[in-house]
C-alpha cells in the first residue's frame, strides 16, 4: 500500500514469504513488530492464507496482539472446501451437490453424473504450488477432464472436489459480510448482490449493492452461531434455477467489498472487530442498505467484457463518492428527486415480470425462502396459496463507495486498454472482411427499383437463383 490517510508505518513480512504449513517465519516477524510497536495492537488478517497462519500462532502471541478467538484451527478448517462441504450437511446450509472422488475413474463418472459442465475445486486451494498452470477451480466440460485433473492430485497437495455446475445470471451472485464477538454474536452483518464481476461471472466483486435478503442472513447468522465464530467473514452465494441460495465459498477475513457495508455512522466490520477487541461498546448499526460498492478499474473492464448495463433499482439516483478534496471514500450530498409514479396498467394488459425480490419505486413484494416472489391476488388466493412469507424491505438510495485496485494491481488496467483497442480494431476489421471486393467497389452504384408485389425481377426465370449472401454485407451495402 503506497498512500493512505489511514497508514502510519509498514512493517516487512517475513523474509521467505509466508507458509502457513510452517508459521514459525511469521511468528518471528509479528514477534519484532510488537517490539516495535510498543504495546498491544490489534491484529486483523486480510486474506486466507494469513488467516489460516496467524491463527495457528495466536497462542504465542496473546500478550502481544489483540486478534479474534478462533479455536481448533478454524479458518483452515472453513476455507477448506471438502470440510465446508461437510459443514453445510450437518448444519443444513444448502450448498452445491458435492462429490470427492478416491480415484481417476471415479471422478470421471461423478463428473458425468453430475452433469457436464462441473466445477472442479482443490480442498485446500492455497497449498497450489505456483507455476504448475494448476488453478483452484476450473470448469471441466469433458469426463476426460476430470480423470486428467485427478491424476494431478499429488501434484496439488490437496484432494480434488467435483460441484454440480451453477449456472451465472441476473441477481444470482449474492455475499454476506459480518463481524462477530466471541460465541458468533453479531456486531454488523449485511448482504449484498454482486451485479458485475471480474473476470466475469467468476471473480471478485467490481459492482456490489447492500440490499437485505432473509435468506441469506439467516444461513450465514446459523454458520457464525454453529461454529462460535469471532472474527470477520465472508460468504459468497449463488442462487440455483429453483431460487435457493446456496454457499460455494466460506472466506475467514474480510472481503475485498466489505466497505460496501458501512453504517451511516461510518461503522464497518473492520472498525467493529476495533472496537470490540479493545473493549469499547459497539454502536448499533444504523442505515446502510442501499449503499453501492465500485471497483472503477474493474468494473470498466468487466462492463467492456460482459456487455453490462447499469441497474436501477426504483429509479435510484445515486451520488458517486467523492469529498471536497476528490479523494474516493468522502460523501458527497445531493438532494434525490422523488421517483416518479408508474403508470396505471391498462385494462386487460399483462402485469410485466420483474425479477425475485424487486418492484416498482417504493413497492414490497411478497418473497418466499429462497428468493422466489409469492404469488399474489385472485388467482393465488383460488390456488389456495398462503399469504405472503416474507416482505422484500424497501431500499433507500444509497451512496457509491468507490475503489481503484489498480496501484495495487495494474494488470486489470492493462487489460482494460487491451479491450478498448482490441474492440476497435475487431469493428475495422469485421468491415473490410465482411464485404466482397466487388462489394466495396460497386456499393455505392446499386440502385434498387420498387417494385410490384409478387413481381419478378428481369431475367430471374433465365438464369438461376444466387446463392444468399450473408447479411452482414448486404447490411453494409445498403447503408
């Protein structure tokens, strides 16, 4: 990290890297941070393999560190994906179909029982070794595939998982962030959307919005409680074709996102975990839902990738962060105008569809677990349905909180240029290939004369018809 308002001293990490196979590096190096320090400090990990580490060497380090109480080797335990797996059966955590095939021939055959494609996960992903092209998940389309990856088991030092393959969509993509005291209590939780992400589909949050969801509080409130979770984390959902959010990663840290969720007081998880392990009273959350994350550099590159279109939600207009100074993360105040009413339908029109949990400005739908819509009015009351399970809350427009990962990371800036030029250079291309040589030269020369309808044109029964010609450049000449 280059600059901060926050930043007052960077301590060196341990000279070899960090293994949390061999915490003993990293036990020396927090040990002469303390020295320097000069009292006790609060320790906060920030991505799984420190987590994992520093909680295998909290022990030693309690005189010296305020950090979250996390026994029995927990964060590996979660971030372990055939133990989540195992976590979610006992406890009832809806989480993708699961198999962790014993040899070649059977990952091949509950690849193909899965059905094909499948997502394919090493246990223990931060065991890869680098430069063996092996990735922590990979989607395999083929039996052959998954043979081929078992046999590399070895190689990756952690056991292969097969998952039934969830398919990306609109509002499938959910997370859940939360900081918790000792026995999973909650200080500030909330859950979020991710409505763009890079790569896309796949990685990390460039576009996340605050927006409550029952279901998804409540599986990740039960992990926390069930495990008497202290400590910040962070889940990440995805919602099945049947509505049902289902875990597919536990991550014992905070997220990339998590300043997504900040109160109104300014209060997030990390200023809770704070507060919390210094002994000083939490405040209560106030305000929040709404509030939009951006990763500009990102999100760019994704919306370039993905063809993504910008959502609203209740016709929002939503203020861009930026202070007096133009430094990201200040507030800017703006007055909102009230949404416009929507029109009345028309007698006899079809009610237009909109998507689980979402309505016009100021709307509250009905909302079943999982995420489906309840039905509503005559007909459900003649099917016999019941009434409405639970209210989708109305979201306020909210503040974006803006970031910009490139200093830390340039290659996603690098790609957004590449992607830029590259979409121009395809267009210019696409136009010189897409018409015929004669085509360019005689384009402008074509003129085509009305005629009757069923009329012939001169000489079509003398000579045979031509073959149809793509549209791409009839598309070009005519223009």
């Amino acid at each position: 990290m280059g600059r901060s308002r926050y930043l007052r001293a960077v301590h060196p990490g341990p000279s070899g890297g960090l293994d949390p196979e061999a915490p003993e590096a990293l036990l020396e190096c927090l040990t002469g941070v303390s020295e320097r320090i000069g009292r006790p400090a609060v320790l906060i990990a920030m991505d799984d393999l420190s987590a994992i580490a520093v909680s295998r060497v909290a022990p030693m380090l309690t005189d010296r560190f305020r950090i979250p109480h996390q026994p029995d080797n927990l964060p590996a335990r979660v971030a372990d994906k055939a133990e989540l797996s195992r976590l979610c059966a006992r406890w009832d955590v809806p989480h993708p179909e699961t198999v962790i095939p014993a040899g070649g021939a059977e990952a091949a055959e509950a690849a193909w029982r899965l059905g094909l494609p499948v997502i394919a996960k090493w246990s223990r992903p931060w065991l890869l070794p680098p430069g063996t092209g092996l990735r922590s998940t990979t989607l395999i389309h083929t039996a052959a595939e998954a043979r081929r990856l078992y046999e590399r088991s070895q190689e990756a030092g952690s056991r292969l998982l097969l998952q039934r393959f969830l398919p990306a969509g609109p509002d499938t993509d959910w997370f859940f962030h939360g900081a918790f005291a000792r026995g999973g209590r909650p200080l500030i939780t909330g859950s979020g959307r991710k409505e763009l992400s890079w790569p896309v589909r796949t990685g990390l949050t460039a576009v996340g919005r605050w927006l409550p969801d029952p279901a998804v509080e409540e599986a990740g409130l039960r992990l926390a409680e069930r495990l008497g979770y202290q400590g910040i984390l962070d889940l990440d959902f995805r919602r099945d074709e049947r509505g049902v959010f289902r875990l597919v990663d536990f991550n014992p840290r905070p997220g990339a996102q998590f300043r997504l969720f900040t109160d109104a007081g300014g209060l997030d998880v990390v200023r809770a975990m704070y507060l919390d392990l210094t002994g000083q009273r939490v405040p209560e959350p106030s305000g929040g839902p709404g509030r939009v994350f951006v990763a500009e550099n990102y999100a760019l590159l994704a919306a370039v990738r993905g063809g993504w279109r910008p959502r609203r939600a209740g016709r929002d207009v939503r203020d861009v962060q930026t202070g007096p100074t133009g430094q990201a993360g200040q507030p800017a105040q703006a007055a909102t105008p009230a949404p416009p009413a929507p029109p009345a339908p028309r007698k006899g029109a079809r009610r237009p569809v909109l998507p689980a949990g979402r309505g016009p400005a100021g709307a509250q739908r009905p909302v079943v677990p999982g995420g489906r819509t309840a039905g509503t009015g005559p007909a459900a009351e003649r099917a016999g349905q019941p009434g409405p399970v639970r209210t989708a809350p109305r979201v306020e427009r909210g503040r974006v909180e803006a970031a910009w990962f490139a200093a830390d990371d340039p290659l996603p800036f690098l790609a957004m240029l590449a992607a830029f030029l590259g979409r121009g250079a395809g267009k210019a291309g696409r136009l010189l290939r897409g018409v015929p040589e004669h085509g360019r030269r005689k384009a402008r020369a074509v003129v085509r004369a009305p005629r009757q309808r069923g009329e012939q044109p001169a000489g079509a029964a003398s000579r045979p018809a031509p073959p149809e010609a793509p549209a791409e450049p009839d598309e070009l000449v005519t223009r």
